[in-house]
C-alpha cells in the first residue's frame, strides 16, 4: 500500500468518530414546551437539556483534525514533494479539491447546527399576545452535516491514497554536466 498506513488510519478513525457524532446530534434532537409563569402573565421556552450542542461541537473539531493531519501529511498538495505524472496525480488533485468542497459544506451546517442548538429564547410574549416561538434545530442541519463528513472522510482518505501512489518511486532525474578535459 502507498503511503503511510497510520496516517489514513487516523484520517479514517478521525472523521469516522466525527461522522457518528454528528449522527449522535441527529439522535440527541433538542425539544422545547411552553410555560407559563405563576401569575400567568408570561409565557416562555423550557428547553429539555441536550447532548447535540456538544456532540455536534466535538464533530466539528474532529473533522478539522482530520483534514489537518491529511494537509501535513501531504504537505497541502502544492508545497510538498515532486508527483509522479499520470492518473494518480489527477485523481489526487480532483480528489484534493473534492475533499475540501464537501469539508467546508460538513463545517458550515455542523456550525449552523451548533449554533441553532444553542440558541435559547427565553421570556418573550405577554400571556395575552402570540406564544413566543420555542426555537430548535431542525434535524436536517445535522443530517446533512453528517452526509458530508462521511463524503469528507471517504474523499481525504481517497486522496491521501492516491497523492501517496503518485509521490511513490518518483525522482528528478539529476541534471548532469559533462566536464570532460579540453
């Protein structure tokens, strides 16, 4: 096998444990009911205490780890070794920008998930106007983000697998200068 197999075996443990907790923050979905207060001139939010705000929190940092060690890993594609031309190079620089796409979409609805998540409204409406709306996040936000961790799992492994077969048994030929006697 090309490359290290202990760096795709982190890249794979790490954005593998970022998908399932993204899935946790599906499952962990917060809720909120209406109450009103004693007097019953106020109506607020109670919120259930829920584990996504956290989940979805860690998700994120181990999705950024997991793209971080494949960048130095490969030293960012474009800084690193000579490649070898061919299909393994295109496949990598393909797979590269791929990679990154589908961790930037997985980062910004885990974020916006973290942040509909913690959002918490509190005392807003007088008992006699409309009921305050009990925001929480939609499950969509993390389903989504969990898609796209997986995308990003399996296109950074496919690079780094692909950017190691091309920098493999590749060597600038050294240029040669005759110095003969005149």
């Amino acid at each position: 096998m090309a490359g290290s197999t202990a760096v795709l075996a982190a890249i794979l443990l790490v954005d593998l444990a970022a998908f399932g907790l993204a899935i946790g923050a599906v499952q962990s979905h917060p809720s909120a009911r209406l109450e009103t207060d004693e007097r019953k001139e106020w109506t607020y939010c109670v919120y259930r205490p829920d584990a996504a705000t956290a989940l979805g929190g860690v998700a994120l940092a181990l999705l950024l780890v997991g793209q971080a060690v494949a960048v130095f890993a490969s030293r960012c594609f474009c800084c690193g070794a000579a490649l070898r031309p061919g299909g393994a190079r295109a496949c990598a620089l393909i797979l590269f920008l791929s990679s990154w796409v589908t961790f930037i979409v997985a980062e910004a609805c885990l974020l916006a998930g973290l942040v509909q998540s913690a959002y918490h409204t509190g005392y807003r409406r007088v008992f006699f106007e409309n009921p305050p709306d009990c925001a929480t996040v939609r499950k969509g936000t993390f389903v989504a983000s969990a898609a796209f961790a997986l995308f990003t799992c399996v296109l950074t492994s496919a690079y780094y697998y692909c950017f190691s077969k091309a920098r493999v048994n590749f060597h600038r030929q050294q240029a040669t200068i005759g110095m003969t006697p005149l």
